[in-house]
C-alpha cells in the first residue's frame, strides 16, 4: 500500500471532493495552444500574445473551476488564472517546460528554466506536475535518462513536502504512426509498464496520471470506433484491468487531447471493467472547441462557449465519474 506524509495527504485533500474523487481541469498547455489559436487566426504562433495565453486560460479557470475540484495550470501564463479559480479548487502548476529537448533523440525532458518546487508552493499549488514522454521500448540509455530525471524531482518534492503528480503519455520508438492501428496494438503494454515503472517507490511519485490502455477508435463496437478494429470490446476491458493492476499508487486519466465523448466513453469502460481509477485531470477535451471561437470571435464569445458548452461539458465528465471512479484515500496504507 502506498505511504503518504501528512502534508502531502493534507495537500492531496485540497485537489479532491469530499468523496476523494479527483475531478480536475487541465489548462497547463503552451506550445500546443499557441500553435492552435494561432491555426484557427491564420498567422504565425509567434503572433500570439503573453496576453492572449493569459487571458485564455483565466477565462477557463474562471468559468470550469466553480464544476471541478481542481485545476492545473502553468507559471508562464497561468499564475494569474490560478488567483480567478473557485475558492474551493485546489491548484495544480506544471513543472516541465513545453515540448521536449529537440537536439536529441528520443523526446528527452526539460525543466522551466526559472522554476522550482519552492517556487511553485510560494505561488499557492497543492501538487507538482511533471509529463514525460515515455515508452518501455525506447532505448535503455534514453530511458536511463529519464528516470534519473523523475527520481530527481521526486526528491525534490519529497524534500518540500508536497505531492508528486506524474503524467506520462506514449509515443511510438520506430515509425508507427500515432494515430494509426499499429500504434493502438502497442498501446496497452506502453500504459501497463509506464505505470509499472513509475510506481517504484525510488521516483517518489504520488499520483499517477496515465492515458487510457486503449485508443478507443479501434475498439470494436465503441461510438467512437469509425474503422476497422483493433482490439474487441472484452479485451479493451482486460487492458483497463491488467493496467490498472500494475500499480499500488492512486492514478487518475488524462484525456489527451481526445474528444469530450471518446473521453468519457473510455471511463466508461474502465468503469465496466471494474477499474478502481481515482479520477481524471481533463483539459482539451472540456474546453479545445472554445478555440476557434477566441480565435475568431475574441474573449467575451469564449467566456459565452464555455459558460453554456463548457460546463455542460465537465457536467457530463462529472456525472460518469460519480457513477464509477473511487476515493484516492483507498490506495493509502
């Protein structure tokens, strides 16, 4: 069973409902939401303002924190949308910088230059979060590396007293395209052995925040399957379980970047497959059709979208996670 300090169970408490589910909103992206305002404006992302991020994220912040219990956010543009949120959300900062090192292979992490964990607790946040590109069939020198890296920041965070939120998401280590069948076959065995690795007690990582096994465009008979299937519905269920089963730690969903319907029809099935998931931390999938409408149409329209379509968005995410996920606190010995 996993072990938790009193002060990082106390900070934990703050990020979660009464029930010690974990129902946060995530708006800690940079590079990709540059790049996406920017698409939808026509101009080059460099064109997009500190302003505009800030103003973007302040919106979401204000408007989905009232329906979730907490949010994450970034210190380059979100330290402001943190002081807008609910008085009851807990706060989330990323630690990563966006992207990856692009001098070397194999999508090697890097930390925001003038940022700490001290830092971060100075700024008001309940956890730390770092997301790490990862797949067990990398090259062992290349995942080396990046272990060493966790484990530092686990210390790091051990050393402050706060918790340790770590979110990896897969990335393909030959040609596989992403989105294609290929990559969806390999899925499960990166998601199981990611979260295998992570809860070694060395890295000191106190929430797991992990994809789904599966890509739910290739499960037989899924709404959101459009092609032809790579995995039936039953083994979809087998891969929530045996993922589910390689940790002892408390672990939440990301939505990585899916719709807000294929994402809430994934916990669908973890919730069929009787996976004891403590939660999710939700970002583009609540609020990413908000953009071209900021894109195009500026702040007061956004502020619209997400006071109608956006929360009945995280409603809906709500309402499937009532229905099935469990306390955080259950995991704790």
């Amino acid at each position: 069973m996993h072990q938790l300090t009193p002060g990082k169970k106390n900070h934990i408490e703050k990020l979660a409902n009464q029930k010690g589910i974990i129902a946060a909103a995530a708006m800690d992206q940079r590079g990709s939401l540059k790049k996406a305002i920017a698409k939808e404006k026509g101009c080059d992302p460099k064109e997009i303002s500190h302003e505009m991020m800030a103003e973007f994220k302040t919106a979401v912040s204000m408007i989905l924190t009232p329906y979730a219990t907490a949010i994450l956010l970034d210190p380059e543009y979100g330290l402001p949308a943190a002081q807008k949120r609910a008085p009851h959300a807990g706060l989330l900062l990323a630690y990563e910088s966006t992207g990856y090192d692009q001098t070397s292979p194999g999508r090697i992490p890097l930390l925001i230059p003038h940022w700490t964990v001290s830092k971060s607790i100075e700024s008001g946040a309940n956890a730390i979060k770092i997301l790490l590109y990862y797949t067990p069939f990398e090259k062992p020198e290349i995942n080396e590396v990046k272990h060493c890296w966790v484990e530092r920041i686990g210390a790091e965070c051990a050393l402050h007293d706060i918790p340790f939120f770590l979110e990896f998401v897969g990335y393909p280590a030959g040609h596989e395209d992403e989105k294609g069948a290929e990559f969806a076959a390999l899925k499960p065995q990166i998601v199981k052995k990611s979260m295998e690795e992570f809860s070694k007690e060395r890295y000191r990582v106190d929430v797991l925040k992990v994809e789904v096994p599966v890509n739910m465009k290739f499960v037989k008979g899924s709404r959101s399957c459009k092609g032809d299937p790579v995995y039936s519905k039953e083994e979809g269920m087998r891969f929530f379980k045996e993922a589910a089963g390689a940790t002892d730690k408390p672990f939440i969903y990301l939505s990585a970047g899916v719709s807000d319907d294929e994402f809430r029809e994934s916990l669908e099935l973890a919730i069929e497959a009787g996976v004891h998931f403590n939660g999710v931390l939700c970002g583009r999938a609540t609020w990413k059709e908000g953009i071209p409408i900021y894109a195009k149409r500026g702040l007061k329209a956004l502020e619209e979208w997400l006071s109608d379509r956006g929360v009945q968005n995280i409603q809906a995410l709500n309402e499937v996670l009532n229905q099935g996920a469990k306390p955080w606190f259950a995991k704790l010995s």
